[in-house]
C-alpha cells in the first residue's frame, strides 16, 4: 500500500515487491520544522508522494525502473446519448505575472479544481477531468482492471456516480466475457456500476488492451531499526 501511494499507481501496475512488502506493516512518522510547515501545507499531494519516494530510498533502500507492457484494460467513452455531466470551472490559464517567493505564491488566492471525494461505491466529483475519474476508478479496483481515459472530453466536468460496491471486481476480473455477463444481472450485482456509468453520466466502459507503464521493484529491504 505505500509503495502504491508513494509511486502512484495500483496493484496491476506494480511487480517485482517480494511478499513481505505485502504482510509487513509499519508506523511511518514525519516531523517537520515549524518554520517548514506552511510550505508542506501548499504541496499537492503528488510533491508529498516523491517525498514519500525519498523516504522509501533512504530508509527502505527502494530501486525500480518503468517498463511499458500490453495489459487488458477498460476504455471509459461514450454511451448512446452521449455524457449527462454539467460542465465545471474551467482550469485558470498560468499567471503571467512572476511570483519572486514561496509567501508570494500561498498569498495568491485561486480556486481549487479536480477536487474528488472517493470512497467504494460512491465517487463525488468538483470540476474534475475525465482521466482523473478513470484513474479513481482504476486506484478502486472497481472493475478488476485499469481504466483509461478515451471519451476524448476536454476541460471539467460535475458529477456524483453511486454504484453498488460488494465484491465488485471478481465476476468481471474471472469472467473473459465478464463485461457482457456482468450487465446481465440485477441492479443489486456487481453490473450496477456498469448501470450507474450508463444512466448518471452517459459513459460506458469497452474492454481493449493498451500499452501502460509499469514500475518494476528492483530492489527493497527491511529498513534498519531506528
């Protein structure tokens, strides 16, 4: 779960850990300076997960590399209607003028976009680009395989997507036809986020292959005792 957090990817998109990244756990606890602290507070979370990365380096003696592999994936595009979701706040075009310190850049008041609230079942989305909710799908293991982006849709979009979330992923991961089978069932069965894509924001989901970057663990160990 860590090196999945700090590196930014799922399960399908990690190999090489050994198996004791996988039962052994740890209590991870950073201390910053109080002169440090309002920096931290404006990273995004991507500049806390390369922090996390330097950490995992030092202490956990962390080496990987990318590799680009074909994996079966599932493409988010339109269904017959087309999308149903109002549009969002426009992302602000970069400010010409130049920003000379950290002070000057947090002074600077500006609307927070692809703000999302996920959890199992229910994804809440302000001003959020397709490829971000495709990556929420994929980070959920929602549909046993990757989610890539290609409705094609630019700029933000509003929408809350509500789906049945018990054991979602496992007729449609075991299954080749899975896609097909799974929409076939109930509205109570793992098919009514297939339902719910459909009906409340008029996307669907098509099985394909794509190349996708994988991280590959070189190297890991147990870190020393503090």
């Amino acid at each position: 779960m860590i090196l999945e957090k700090a590196l930014g990817v799922d399960e399908k998109h990690l190999t090489g850990a050994p198996l004791w990244v996988n039962t052994t756990r740890y209590d991870i606890e950073a201390k910053v300076a109080p002169e440090d602290a309002p920096r931290l507070n404006n990273l995004k979370g991507t500049d806390r997960d390369a922090m996390l990365v330097a950490l995992l380096a030092e202490r956990f003696n962390l080496k990987y590399h990318h590799e680009t592999r074909v994996l079966p994936v599932y493409a988010l595009v339109f269904a017959k209607g087309g999308p149903k979701m109002p549009r969002g706040e426009p992302d602000e075009e970069p400010s010409s003028k130049p920003q000379d310190s950290d002070a000057d850049r947090a002074g600077t008041p500006s609307k927070e976009h692809h703000k999302v609230m996920t959890t199992p079942g229910h994804i809440e989305a302000d001003s959020l680009p397709m490829y971000i909710l495709a990556d929420q799908l994929t980070r959920l293991n929602a549909l046993g395989r990757p989610v890539i982006d290609k409705t094609g849709l630019a700029g933000n979009y509003n929408f809350t997507l509500q789906w049945t979330a018990d054991n979602l992923p496992f007729p449609i991961l075991h299954d080749p036809g899975g896609l097909d089978a799974a929409t076939a069932k109930d509205d109570n069965s793992p098919s009514s986020l297939i339902t719910a894509l459909e009906e409340q924001l008029g996307l669907k989901v098509v099985p394909q292959k794509d190349r996708s970057d994988i991280i590959v663990i070189d190297h890991i160990e147990p870190p020393s005792p503090n």
